[in-house]
C-alpha cells in the first residue's frame, strides 16, 4: 500500500492525471479486502492486474503516460 501511495504522490506531482485513477482503484480494492480481514483474497485480483500494474510503474518512471495505460 505505501508502493501505491508513493507512486499515486509522484504521478501527481508530475501530471500524470491518467495514472492516478487506477492506482486510486487498486488502493481501494486493497483497502476493503484488508477491512474486511482478508487480504490474502485479494491475490486473484492482483495476478490479474499484475501486467497493467507494470505499465502503470513504467510510466510513472519515465513521466509519460502509454497508449496501453490510456486505454
């Protein structure tokens, strides 16, 4: 969760609006399974986003945002 608000802090600071949802989105999906006692669960839901979550880290390094990021 800190990876998440730490990369959501440096893609603000740079103006990267596009990438602030899906991290704001993963945050949260984090954050229920976690108040609900089941962090564990949420696994399926990372393994799938994995490749996306990437793309995400990339861009976040190289200050742009992808046509794959957009979409």
């Amino acid at each position: 969760m800190t990876d998440l608000a730490e990369a959501l802090d440096i893609a603000l600071n740079n103006d990267l609006q596009m990438i602030c949802t899906p991290l704001i989105d993963v945050g949260r999906i984090l954050a229920s399974y976690q108040a609900v006692g089941k962090p564990a669960h949420c696994l399926p839901f990372l393994f799938e986003a994995y490749d996306q979550l990437s793309m995400i880290a990339g861009d976040v390094v190289v200050g742009t945002v992808s046509e794959a990021v957009q979409r």
